[in-house]
C-alpha cells in the first residue's frame, strides 16, 4: 500500500488540513482530529472511486490540486518554518503521511 503526503496547519483550535494528491480539505480544532479526518476522507474518497466505472475511477484517482492551491500550500509551509525559526507566535504547519490504498 503506498502512501500520500498531506498538510496541515493552524493553531490552537483552528485547523486545516489539505490532501493535495486528491484536492480533499478538512477543518479541526487539532492536528490530531485534522490528521484523522484526512485519513478517514482519503479512506472514503478512494472507496465511493472504487464504485465508479472505470473512466469516472480512473478520473477521481487521477484527481489533483489545482496548482495556485499547491503554491499556496508551499507559502504557507515555508512561511510557517520561517516564523518558528523567529519568533514562536502558535502557527504551525505539518506534513504527515496517508496509508492510500488506491
């Protein structure tokens, strides 16, 4: 089974988490309920795929992130590492990996 990197960031009860492999989003009050809600959307989203045809499958599995949303994600990332080195002002950003059994 192979796994897909996702992102999360936020602070003290403001969460969100992005799983740019299939443009999946969620919000949380932590890193731990936005990790488990990413894996049970990873989870859900490849099995409602798995339903499909083949042609609409092989389009949902091939699904991505448009790409102003992945650069905003780098930014944030980087900005992220960048503040933490500097001053400690309770944003932080995470990347985490999702077992994905497409």
């Amino acid at each position: 089974m192979r796994e897909i990197v996702c992102f999360a960031h936020g602070r003290a009860g403001e969460w969100e988490g992005i799983c740019l492999e299939f443009d999946l989003a969620v919000q949380g009050s932590s890193f731990n309920e936005v990790q488990e809600a990413l894996e049970e959307a990873v989870r859900e989203y490849i099995a409602a795929a798995r339903d499909e045809d083949d042609t609409t499958r092989a389009k949902l599995l091939n699904r991505h992130a448009p790409l102003l949303v992945e650069l905003a994600w780098t930014a944030r990332v980087l900005r992220s590492a960048w503040r933490h080195r500097r001053a400690r002002d309770g944003d932080t950003s995470a990347s985490f990996p999702v077992a994905c059994p497409a």
